[in-house]
C-alpha cells in the first residue's frame, strides 16, 4: 500500500524526531515550490525550500521572500 504525501511526511517527521508540519505550513511550503518553480527551472522548487530551512525562516517568510524575487509581491 503506498502512502499519501501527508502520511508519508508525518511518518518522516516521526524518523527525523520532528512534529509534522501543520496544514498552513504545508500550504506555504507548496507555495514557496512554486512561485520558485514558476520564476525559473522546476528543479528550483525544492531547492528553494531546503535554503528557506537552512536559512530558518518560516514557510511563510520564505514565501514572500520567493515572492519579491520573482516580481509578485
């Protein structure tokens, strides 16, 4: 049986000794993948995200950040 996404990140949270991330912040973590996606090359996307988390910012943060770069915010 596979897993949907939301099962399979809670359960890499669990093995990462994380809390899974909320609703919002999956919301906004998606948004970040794809305003980067849609403002350069789609491998961008979850390399966006990793520097946002290297960088500590909320997904929220990270969001208007892709945002101001890509001209949409």
């Amino acid at each position: 049986m596979t897993l949907t996404a939301e099962e399979w990140i809670a359960s890499y949270a669990v093995a990462l000794g994380r809390p899974a991330p909320t609703q919002d912040e999956i919301d906004a973590v998606l948004t970040l993948a794809a305003v980067a996606a849609h403002a350069s090359e789609r491998r961008a996307a979850p390399l966006a995200c990793w520097l946002a988390a290297l960088a500590g910012l909320a997904p929220e943060d990270a969001v208007e950040h892709a945002q101001a770069l890509a001209g949409d915010g």
